[in-house]
C-alpha cells in the first residue's frame, strides 16, 4: 500500500469537516459513507463533485437559493442533486432535490440521502435497461454488485432484481422504496386520475404535499381536480396554496398528464389566473390578503412587485413572507445588470442575522461574491 493510499482515510476526513464546515451541518451518515468508499462517486444519474470541489462551493450559482446544498451534477442534463436545508427541513430528514438549469425549478427527488441513493441505482438502471439476467448470471459482476450494495447499505436485489418495465412501475417502486417520493406519488396520483379514479388520485396529491410541503405541484394537482368538478370553492384554496410557495419550487403543467386541452405554462401562472377567474368563489378575507393583489391585479413575474411586498410583509413583522418575497425577486432578477439583485442580497442578510440563521448568511454571502450570470 503506497503512503497516500494510507492516508486516504485520513484525507477524506478532513474533506468531510470541510464539507461541514462550508454547509454548516452535519452531512448525513449514508453521505460519509459514499465518499469513505468511493473518493469521486458515480451513480447515474447523479456523477457526485468531489468533498474538494463541494467545499469551496461547486454548483453554487449568483441568485441560487442559500437553502440548495448541490453535491453532484445529472449525468447528460442540464442540472444539479443538492440538499434543501431549512430550519424545518433540519429537523428531520434532509431532503434531495434537482435543480433544473434550463427550466429554472426545483423539484424533489428523495426524502433523504439513503433514499436519494435507492433512487438513482433504480433510476440508472431503470434508464439504461440494465435487466439482471437470472437465467445466465455473470458471477463476477453478481459478486461485484453484491459488495457495493454491501458498502453502500442497499437492498442486494436493487442492483440484482428485475427492473421496472415502464413508467408507472418506476414511479410504484421508487414510491415503494421511499414513501415520501413526492414526484412519484404526484405521478401515480395522474395515473389513477386518468383511469377516472379521482379520489385515489386526491389521496395521492395530499400525500405528495405532506411529504413535500414546500412544493408547489402537489396544491395544483388537488385543484385542478376540484376544477374539473366546478368545486371552485375548493379549487381556490389548491390555487392559493401554489402561490404562497417559492416560484422555482413550481414547475410546469407538462411535468403531469392533465389531458391535451390543459394549458401548458408555469404552474405559479395558472394558478394565478386561476384565481383571478374564479376571484368571486374566494371570501373577503383571502382577497383581502397582500399576496392576492400581487398575484391577482398585479404582475406576479416583477421582481419590484415581490420585492415591495417582502417590503410591506416584513414591516408587518411577517419574516417568513418577506424571506419567501425576497427569494421570488432575487429568482426573478438575479441575471440583471441593476442594483435590485444587491439590494435582494442586503435585505436576505439583514434578515437571516436577525433570525440567527448563520448558515443562510454564509452561503448568501458567498454566492452574492459569484459572478452574475447572463440569459
């Protein structure tokens, strides 16, 4: 064994404080034991950046959301799996979620990292039609894959065991494999609603909101059945739900199979004039509210009209709406020569030291010192 190979252990330790140290917390057990193992992971669809490259801030972009922790770039798309790190998300299972570099949204992937790891090992091979041929096995590779499932902690018949034969038996696995998969549950959610079975499809929807409730899909799904019912009454409440959430953590109507005459568009938008349409099945109080000028008389998509009502919401002591306004502004601005992105950054940072958040300051910090991107 040459001295480096020695000292290996050693290193990636050290990698790993670092790693905790940038972040500022502690990486779960499941990540140390990846990077113990294997140095530069690769597990498709996800090609891991090394603790090196993770620690002085690989992934991070100006204008990204200080919660995103990316750790690893999607083998053959334009986009990047990272931690979503909130106070609240903190408190349980840090979830994994995908940024989407061409679309400009963020969607969950797994619950956890374990989960995260079931899923791309069923997902990669799922996608390059890695079927275990039982009948004629390969010993070596069997072994092989026997012991990375070994070291990594994974069921053996993940790597070995039959592959879903289409998608909605993938979307059935990875919901088997990780309850909380709101993407998957969103998905069989659609399937059960176009075989016209729609209060298992609402079942599904409640559930991918609870597993996630910081995305916004699952509220628009929920409503557009409602919709289809002329339940406006109820439907308000899903379309109000999407438009209190992040604008990147809405996607787009297309991500679902709502039908060929559905609009195809933001999921924020729809909802938006969704509201508008319906405003009289909405009482007083909801259109009372600041967020329903913005969203209903006003242009949801001006970075000014988000930023002045994080304005307004923060005087009314509302941090956590003005932190949602500030985000908005900046995701909707950030590529612009202006002094509006800065201000976004100042108003971020004053407010995250005055809630004690100190890694939301770290990361701002370092991600307002990035260069700015152009569109």
């Amino acid at each position: 064994m040459s001295r480096s190979e020695e000292n290996r252990p050693g290193m990636e330790w050290e990698a790993l404080r670092a790693v905790e140290k940038f972040w500022q917390m502690r990486v779960p057990e499941a990540f140390r034991n990846l990077y113990a193992h294997f140095p530069h992971p690769f597990l498709a669809p996800c090609e891991f950046f090394s603790l090196e490259a993770i620690a002085t801030g690989a992934g991070r972009t100006y204008g990204m959301i200080p919660q995103y922790l990316p750790f690893g770039r999607a083998v053959s798309e334009g986009g990047t799996y990272g931690f979503y790190a909130t106070p609240e998300t903190l408190l349980g299972r840090c979830p994994v979620v995908y940024w989407d570099e061409d679309e400009m949204v963020l969607r969950p992937v797994a619950s956890d990292f374990e989960a995260f790891l079931r899923h791309c090992v069923l997902v990669g091979r799922y996608e390059t039609e890695d079927q275990w041929e039982e009948e004629n096995p390969e010993w070596q590779e069997q072994t092989e894959r026997r012991e990375f499932a070994r070291r990594l902690g994974l069921p053996a018949d993940l790597l070995l065991g039959p592959i879903p034969r289409n998608d909605t038996e993938l979307y059935e696995r990875l919901a088997s494999l990780d309850p909380q998969d709101a993407i998957s549950l969103c998905h069989l959610g659609c399937v059960r609603r176009a075989r016209g079975d729609d209060e298992r499809a609402l079942d599904f929807f409640h559930r991918a909101s609870e597993a996630a409730p910081w995305f916004g899909d699952p509220a628009y799904l929920v409503a557009d059945v409602y919709r289809e019912r002329k339940d406006y009454a109820r439907a308000i409440q899903g379309w109000w739900a999407v438009v209190q959430h992040l604008l990147p953590f809405c996607t787009r109507t297309w991500e679902w199979d709502l039908g060929a005459e559905h609009p195809e568009a933001d999921i924020y938008e729809v909802a938006a004039d969704a509201l508008a349409q319906h405003c009289d099945a909405a009482d007083a109080a909801l259109r009372a509210q600041p967020l329903w000028r913005v969203v209903v008389h006003d242009d949801p998509y001006d970075p000014g009209v988000r930023e002045s009502l994080g304005d307004a919401l923060l005087a009314q002591n509302d941090t956590a709406g003005a932190e949602r306004e500030y985000l908005n502004a900046l995701s909707l601005c950030f590529a612009e020569r202006g002094k509006q992105p800065e201000r976004l950054y100042n108003a971020l940072l004053s407010l995250y030291e005055r809630l004690g958040r100190t890694r939301d300051v770290a990361l701002a910090r370092h991600d307002r010192a990035l260069p700015r991107p152009t569109l």
